[in-house]
C-alpha cells in the first residue's frame, strides 16, 4: 500500500469528479488509507435517508459528504496558496530523521 500524501486538515484541490465540484477547495475532514480515500468538506454530498428512533424525533433526509478517491484532488501549498504534487525530503529533527512532504513548486515544507 503506498503512502497517502494527504492528512486531515490539509486544503486540496478537487482535479475530477462531478461537474458542480470541480476545480474548487475544500478542507480534509477525514482520511480512510485502507480505501485511498477522502472526505472533503462541501464535495461529494450525499442524501441519506433517516428514520425517526425515538418519539418526537425527525425523520427525513440528511446531506452529508461522501468518500472520494485520492487521486481524483491534490494537495494545496499553504505558502505559494497552488495546487501542487507532494515530495518527501528527509530532515533531521532533534537527532533524529524525519520523512517530510514538500512543495514541488516552491519546494517549502508543507508539515
């Protein structure tokens, strides 16, 4: 399995996938590494139908974002504010080596 250059938190770049989010940003919500897949806020959504549970509870339909593959955004710089691919660098924090993702336009550290 490879590595997932995205983490929660990160802003990405949705590159395809249906017409209406195309070409916008959204924030990470969360990671599935198992499926190679993310949750963006805002994309993807979804109508799930919800039955009432208990007395006085609403039913009806909720919207709610659904999984998208990783290949389908990309990861947006937060120095040069760019879609852009990921490398990984290896520095060297406190004695020890650390794999880091960095910018291929810019080549700053994203972490």
């Amino acid at each position: 399995m490879n590595k997932m250059n995205i983490k929660k938190d990160d802003t990405v770049y949705v590159l395809s996938g249906d017409w209406q989010y195309r070409h916008k940003t959204g924030k990470v919500l969360s990671v599935i590494p198992d499926k190679e897949q993310v949750i963006v806020q805002g994309m993807n959504m979804r109508i799930k139908h919800v039955k009432p549970r208990r007395q006085g509870e609403p039913g009806g339909r909720i919207e709610q974002e659904g999984p998208m593959h990783v290949s389908n955004v990309m990861l947006v710089c937060p120095s040069c504010k760019k879609p852009t691919r990921v490398a990984h660098t290896i520095v060297e924090k406190d004695g020890k080596q650390k794999s880091v993702r960095t910018c291929k336009k810019c080549g700053k550290t994203i972490d």
